[in-house]
C-alpha cells in the first residue's frame, strides 16, 4: 500500500501532459470570432425585441461574448 493517493497519481499522470482543446495559438482567432459573433447576436436582439427571442438571440450572444472575453483575456496575456 502507498502512502499517498494523490502522490501516485501525480506520479502516474507526469507521462501524460495536459493538451488543451484550444492552444495557445489559436486563442485570439478563437475569442475574436466569439466576440464578433456576440456582436451579432446582440444586434439582431436589439432590433427584433420579443420573448421568443431571448432564447434564440440572447443567450448565445451571452454566452459568446462570456467565453468570447475569457478567450481574448487570456490571449493578450492578462490571466484571470
């Protein structure tokens, strides 16, 4: 028996590094396109205000320009 749990699994996973789905390089491209995207939803919310449009315009241009931001941060180099 070991005397860490968290120990061998350290150890195990040191072979095996972290690949991110989106690398560093493609970051910006990535948080522009969102962003831009965000932008359109956004005005196409704006001009065609009703309920039913919240759920077709509103939240992916919400939740494009949450991620949209996170990305862009985080390829100028500002960490959050």
């Amino acid at each position: 028996m070991s005397a860490s749990p968290l120990l061998d699994l350290w150890e195990a996973s040191a072979s095996q590094p972290f690949q991110p789905t989106i690398g560093k390089n493609t970051q910006f491209t990535v948080g522009f396109v969102l962003l831009f995207t965000a932008l359109v939803f956004s005005g196409l919310f704006g001009l065609n205000n009703s309920l039913k449009n919240v759920a077709i315009y509103g939240l992916p241009a919400s939740l494009a320009f949450g991620f949209g931001a996170v990305y862009m941060i985080c390829a100028v180099g500002v960490y959050v």
